[in-house]
C-alpha cells in the first residue's frame, strides 16, 4: 500500500513533470516498492475511465452484450496498465537503460494521473456531445499533443537518453495502445 507521504511527493514530481520541469524525477520513489506502488495511479484513474465507458455504452448504438462491452472494456484497461511497462523492461535491457528503468516506471505512471485528469474529461465531453464541431477537434488535439509531449519529456529525461530514442519510447507506446484498442474492438465486434 502507498503511503500518503509517498502519494504527496509523487504527486508534487508529477505536477512539476506536467509543466515540464526534469526535477520533478527526483521526488519519485525509485526503487522496486515505488514501482509497484505507482500502480495505484490506475486505482486513481479507474472512477473516470468507467464513467466515460459507461457514458458511451449509454450514448453510442453498441451491438453486444453489455457483459462482453464491459468486459473488454476492463480488460483493455488492464492491458494498458501492464503491456507498456513490461515491454520497457525489454527494450531497457536491450538498451542499457535498466539503471534508469524504475524512475522512468514510476514517472510515468504518475504523469498519466496528469494526462488522464485532462483527457479522460475531454472524452467525456465529447462522448455527451458536450464538445462538437471545431471545439472538440481543438480539445482533442490539445490532449493528443499535450500527452505526447508529457511522454517524450519523461522518456527523455527520466532514462537519460537522446531526444530521436525518447521518440522511439513514445512510439512504442502508441503502438502498444493501437494494438491494444484494435483488440478490442475486434472482440466487440466478432460478438
């Protein structure tokens, strides 16, 4: 369980990260507990990832059950949790990151409590065709871009390393999500 000690100063290096500032890194717990413990950020996010998801079972023309939507929908969010973090510990031995490979774990599961605080209302909004038109397109790119660069500017500076390998980081990343996504909606559909 993490502390509330912990949770404060992960908090403060987040908030400090999210407006772009390297020394944020060091408020972080980095070590194999803290690891793990960032994992609560899911906990945190999880209240509005399910009310967005229930929102667009409630609004969209959805042809499956709803125990096979809701399903695949917990599942995908599972999946988004554990697929990144596991193929970075891959790619960090790989690169002769591993040293740095904590830090940049914890720092980035914390900066998704950032970016989800952001987009998760975003696609909210737009869900509830609160957002339309020129005004979501906007929005929506405003989190894209934001959450990309959140994400460059943590590979880049948590692992030490060059700005084209923090690219190749948030690459990954999304290419993970995509695969992740696509999953999913092959599931919903092959009902």
């Amino acid at each position: 369980m993490i502390s509330p000690r912990e949770a404060t100063l992960s908090m403060i290096g987040a908030l400090r990260l999210a407006r772009f500032d390297e020394k944020g890194a060091v408020f972080f717990n980095a070590t194999v507990q803290g690891f793990w413990n960032s994992f609560w950020v899911a906990a945190l996010i999880a209240p509005l990832y399910f009310l967005e998801f229930v929102l667009r079972w409630n609004v969209d023309d959805i042809s499956t059950s709803g125990l096979r939507y809701f399903s695949v929908e917990i599942i995908m969010y599972v999946m988004s949790w554990v697929a990144f973090p596991l193929a970075m510990v891959y790619l960090c031995r790989a690169m002769d990151w591993s040293k740095r490979f904590l830090v940049f774990g914890v720092a980035n599961n914390w900066a998704d409590l950032i970016v989800s605080a952001f987009a998760i209302p975003v696609q909210i909004a737009v869900t509830a065709g609160v957002l339309t038109g020129s005004a979501m397109s906007f929005m929506l790119a405003l989190v894209i871009v934001y959450s990309l660069g959140l994400s460059w500017f943590v590979a880049r500076h948590t692992l030490n390393i060059s700005g084209y390998a923090a690219t190749g980081v948030v690459a990954l990343a999304v290419m993970i999500n995509f695969f992740i996504r696509y999953w999913g909606a092959v599931l919903l559909v092959s009902a």
